[in-house]
C-alpha cells in the first residue's frame, strides 16, 4: 500500500466511523437527556431544594408563567423552596419529544405536565399543561437545563 | 513517508480540521438562528399568517399560554390569524441568549418579549414576558422552529 491509498482509505473510514458515531450520539444523546428529564422530576417529588436545583446549568434559567425570569442556582432554589411548602403539592410531567443534536452536546425535552395542591381551604387545584427544556451537556459529561419554561393549558385565573 | 506515518498523519489533520469546523459550526449556526429569529418576528409584524406558519417545521408546534398546544402549520395558521385581526396588534421580542449544537443541526433562541393590543372599549393592554423556540435545521438548509414557548412576567389575571 502506497502511502496516499493508505491516506484516501483511512479518510474513508474515518468518514464512516464519524458519520456512523453521529447517528449513534444523537439517539444516545437523547436517551440521555431523557433520563435527565425524568431524574430531575424525582428530585423535584422528593422535594429536594439542593438536588433539584443541582441540575440547573451555570447562568440557567427557569421562566415560570406570571413571573419574572428564575436566574442561577440560587434563585432557583429559593423558588422551588417556596414551592416545595406548598400544601399537597405534587409535580409530575411526561416528556413526549426529546431530541439531541447530532454532536450530542443540545438538546431538549417536551411534553406535558401535572400540578396540583391545595388551598387554603384545603380544597386540591389542578394546573396542567406543557413544558420546554433545553439541556446542554457539561464538561464533566452530565446534562444540565439551559432553559426551562412552561405554562398552563387552563383558561386565565382557572 | 511509510503507510502507517501517512494514516497518523491524515488522522491528526483530520482531527484539527474537524475540530475547528465544529467550534465555526456552531456560532455560525447560533447566527442563523438568531437570524431567523428575527425573521420570523419580521413575519408576526407584517401579519402575513402564511409567512410565519412557513417558519414552523413538520411536527412542529406552538405552546401559548391558557390554551391547549398548537400543533402543525394548519393550527398554527389558524391561531395566528386570530391572533393577527386584534386590533391593535404589537408583537415584538428581543432573543437574548442564541445557542446551537457543534454539529450545527439543533439549537434555540431565548428572550423578552413584548405584546399589546387594544381591548373593545379601545383602551391599549400591554403585555411582556419570556419565551423559549428551539430551531432545527431543515433538509433544505433553512432553520424551523420545532417548539415555540412562552410566558407573561405580570400577575395572572393582568
């Protein structure tokens, strides 16, 4: 073998084994980000302040409906703290589309959520409707929320 | 230069022009979103409801506040029309922070944003909050809007 058939055939491979792990990263990816998506929700139903707000990136944000931006870690926390108190409240969601890009460091989950808790008068409400979250992966290999948002399905002030 | 020395060689290239292909992908890519971002705002002030349903991907869909998810471009269409003969109508909105995957196939646009419309006695409703789109590179090179999300800053009931 010729020094430039050795170059044009470790190309060729190197195009097939790059274009073949990009495929592969990308359901990867998603599986990954799936799993983020669904760990984040059990620190959420184990009303865990810390862990919850642990998968918030550096500068992520949470943008809740009828509110200002959730900046950083620490603002997250003090609203998932106020949150967490509420009486009976519970938090579910269900991811419906998650996808990654190719090179498997973005990608986002969607789909639905649940809430409910109760009043005051102890009477239970139920909030549901659907949410983005934009994941990005971190240098230590785990994903991370860039942005997160929501918002309700119901008619205003239901 | 022997067939093994060549290959190392070609990999090692390789490895660099990848590398930095990947870094000029993705803010070159984080810069054709943010174009179409405005784009499609572009599209929202000219109330050209074709126009701007044509930025929503296949499958794609819109999640407003208080409603149910919009889903494909006929709903959308629909949605935007109504959305449109408001009187008064005024939709404009600032992205923020513009991210896309190194493989420059998926990435999102995040902002404020600001609405206003007039009400029937004619007096002027002013509106501002947050959204999140995330935008996927079509086969034809042009980046759509996979999910399109947002909320209101002000108390429910504004």
């Amino acid at each position: 073998m010729k020094a430039r058939e050795a170059i044009v055939l470790a190309m060729m491979v190197l195009t097939v084994v790059l274009a073949a792990s990009g495929q592969e990263g990308n359901a990867k990816a998603a599986a990954a980000i799936r799993k983020a998506d669904q760990d984040w929700m059990a620190a959420f139903a184990a009303k865990d302040v810390n862990q919850a707000a642990s998968f918030v990136a550096p500068g992520g944000a949470m943008y809740e409906p009828n509110a200002p931006a959730t900046l950083g870690q620490e603002a997250i926390k003090k609203s998932l703290g106020g949150m967490f108190q509420m009486t009976g409240e519970k938090l579910t969601w269900t991811p419906t589309l998650v996808e990654a890009a190719k090179s498997g460091d973005l990608g986002f989950s969607s789909g639905t959520y649940e809430f409910s808790f109760k009043d005051p008068s102890g009477k239970t409400v139920n909030d549901k409707g659907k949410y983005v979250t934009v994941w990005k992966k971190q240098p230590d290999g785990s994903w991370k929320v860039v942005r997160d948002i929501f918002n309700s399905d119901l008619p205003a002030g239901h």
